[in-house]
C-alpha cells in the first residue's frame, strides 16, 4: 500500500531515528525511576534526565532548574496560566492573550473567566501579527499575565516576541508564551524576550507525542505559581508524578538536532514552501492567510476561491495528508478561530489548506503535492462551478 505524502507537520511530526536510538536503552537496561536515590538504576534515570533538562535549558538560555517537565504543551499553558492566576490573584485578576492562540491557551483563560478573573483577547492584524498598540492599552494595574503565542499552528505567523517582552517588563506584568510550534525552528532567548513562562512540546519537532516542559523564570523577577498536579512533589513540588525518562531523554536530543540543524534547514523549507505556492499560482483565486515572511518557514496556509474545503480534502487525501481551516469539535463542524480572526469569510476559512513541510519532506513530495492540488481543484471546480 503506497503511503499518502505527509504534509501535516504542524499537527504532530515522526520520532527521529536518531531520538529514537537515543531514547531506546531508557525503556530496557537503565529503566530506573529518577526519584530513587539508593541505586544505581535511579541515579542513571536521574543522570539522562539531568543531562536532558541541561540540554534543553540551554537551547532557550534558561537555567536547568527552570525547566519543569510536563505532559506537553497543553499541560504546560494549564500550569503557566492557571498557576500564575491562582498564585498571583492577590496583586490582580486581570489577563491579556490574542485571538490567534491554540485552545490550550484560549480555554484555560475561559476557564479562570468562569472562576471571576477578567480576561482580555486582543484582535489581531489582517496580517496575523498582534498589534502593539493595543496591548499597551491593554495592561492595566490589575493585569497579572499576557500570554501570547510564538509561532501560530495555523497560519505560521511569528509574533514579536521581544517587543512583547519589552512592553510587559516596563510594566510588570508576567509574560508567557506558547511556543509549541516554536521551539527547533526558530531561535527562542527567555532573556532577549523578556519571557517569564514558556510552553514546549516535544512532538512538533520530531521527538515523541507525551512530553514537553514548561519554562519558569527563577529570578528578576522569580514567578509565583501554584502546582496544577498534586502528589509526590516532583518537579520543585510544580507537577508531581513519575519523569518519564525515555521521553525526556527524546525531547532533549530531537530540541538539540533541530537546533543544530536550524540555519540549513530553515532556508531549505522556506525553499520548498515557496515553491510550492509559486507552483499552485495558476490556479487564480487563492489567497495567503497569514503575514507573508513572518511565519514559520515550513507553512503556507492559503484560501481557494469558489472551492468546498471538506471536498478539497478528500479528493487531496489519497496523495497528501493535510489539514484544511475547519475544527472538527465533536457536535459540528466550524470555520478555524484563527482564520475568522485574520478576517477571512466562513466560506473562504473552510475552502483553506494548511500545508506543514518538515524535515522528511522531498522536493519530489513538493511537486507531486502541488501537482495533485491543482488537478483536485481544477476538476473541483469544473463539476461543482462556485460552490461554497
Ligand atoms: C500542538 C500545540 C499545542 C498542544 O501541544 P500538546 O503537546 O499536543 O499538548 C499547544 N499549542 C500549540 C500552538 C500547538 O501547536
């Protein structure tokens, strides 16, 4: 059976042969539990988790004791989000993140919402980028955190981060972001970013699903927040529960591979990403969601004129595994957040195709991709003429 070309890299990646080597002798020979301390099979466990905390600590100039092991990134925007608001609920209640941010972000602030915190969701540009302006407006005495997302799993759009920072540091409000789609494909500094919480996951960039880690600054300023999982105190007491060390060992080794290898396949992906819609122009009609060249260099998100997007997808999928702008939720069908947000029309967020280049994708994959969407849309829109 021949595979369809997967182009969906923003969803979730393949493990690296080279992470799963390294993650192989954690499951087998040295199994050991990283909290026992009277033998060698705990402090081996512990050692590969220490060495793999200073790994990924140093890819983002943290410090090791900064960096606090989650089950990924949802997890990770729970603890951050939710921690601060319940450590810090005394200095204020208020809470600032932008319409753009994946659920895992957008849901928690719901959730303190309904538990009394105001929380305010600031539009973004038709191009996908935070306007500036109106966060300094934003922030009142009573703002406690902003949350704002590095890189857009949809659109790709890169927010500017450091200017972030800086806004927020002048007025001392905590600043995290959710940087799942971020981390390995561009560089991330906490102290450039003024960053006080950052969100990681390790699947985006080719390490296992089930592991990621959430960036707690330690000091100037030292973050308040309070523990989401209660139990063996594990993790400085912020989230209790055994490491999991082959996955940790993962993350670190696929964080340190990507970063590694950034600067070549950065230009390599942007190549193929560009060639990609050069490729797709005859078909006329088709619009670029998202900010041009401040996006994620593997991500061309675009919207097709006059074209049913669940037809696209299917006619797409025995060539191409993709994603189109629609959230399945469990009732219904609904047009992306993330493209009604940059002002798209509920016909033109669903007629949209999300392509997610990664490291296994050819320049072959490209063109044969870019061939079968123009045959699927052509004959698209020849035997359904306009519809929506
Ligand atoms: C994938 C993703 C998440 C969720 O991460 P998990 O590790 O799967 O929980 C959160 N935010 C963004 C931007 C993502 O792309």
């Amino acid at each position: 059976m021949h595979r369809s070309i997967y182009l969906d890299c923003h969803a979730t990646t393949p493990v690296d042969q080279r992470v799963l080597a390294a993650m192989l002798p954690y499951f087998t020979e040295q199994f050991g539990n990283p909290a026992s301390v009277g033998h060698l099979y705990g402090w081996e466990a512990e050692a590969a988790v220490q060495r793999s905390r200073e790994i990924l600590a140093a890819s983002i100039q943290a410090t090791p004791e900064e960096i606090i092991f989650t089950s990924g990134a949802t997890e990770a925007n729970n603890l951050a989000i939710k921690g601060v608001a319940e450590a810090n609920f005394s200095q204020g209640r208020h809470i600032v993140t932008l319409a753009t941010e994946h659920n895992a972000v957008l849901d928690p602030a719901r959730y303190l919402q309904s538990l009394g915190f105001e929380v305010t969701i600031l539009p973004v540009q038709p191009d996908g980028l935070i306007d500036l302006d109106l966060l300094e407006k934003a922030l009142r005495s009573d703002t406690i955190l902003v949350s704002i997302m590095a890189a857009n799993n949809e659109i790709g759009v890169l927010q500017p981060l450091e200017k972030i920072g800086a806004i927020c540091r002048q007025h001392q409000v905590l600043f995290h972001t959710d940087a799942a789609q971020a981390i390995g494909k561009i560089p991330l500094n906490v102290e450039a970013m003024h960053l006080d919480l950052m969100s990681l996951t390790g699947h985006k960039v080719y390490a296992p699903k089930g592991i990621g880690a959430l960036y707690v600054r330690r000091r100037n300023p030292r973050v308040q927040l309070a523990a989401q999982m209660h139990g063996g105190g594990h993790e400085r007491g912020l989230r209790s529960g055994t490491l999991y060390p082959p996955q940790i060992v993962g993350f670190a080794k696929a964080v340190e591979l990507a970063i590694a290898e950034m600067p070549a396949e950065s230009d390599r992906l942007r190549g193929l990403r560009d060639r990609l819609w050069q490729t797709l122009q005859p078909l006329g009609d088709i619009h670029l969601n998202g900010h041009p060249t401040q996006r994620l260099p593997g991500n061309l998100n675009l919207s097709i004129d006059g074209i049913n997007g669940q037809a696209l997808l299917l006619g797409l999928q025995p060539t191409i595994a993709l994603s189109s702008g629609s959230a399945c939720t469990s009732t219904k069908v609904a047009p992306s957040h993330v493209l009604k947000a940059i002002g798209r029309s509920d016909p033109l967020a669903y007629a949209s195709l999300r392509f997610g280049i990664g490291r296994f994708n050819t320049l072959e994959d490209i063109d044969r991709a870019a061939k079968a969407t123009l045959n699927t849309v052509q004959s698209l829109r020849e035997t359904h003429p306009r519809s929506p």
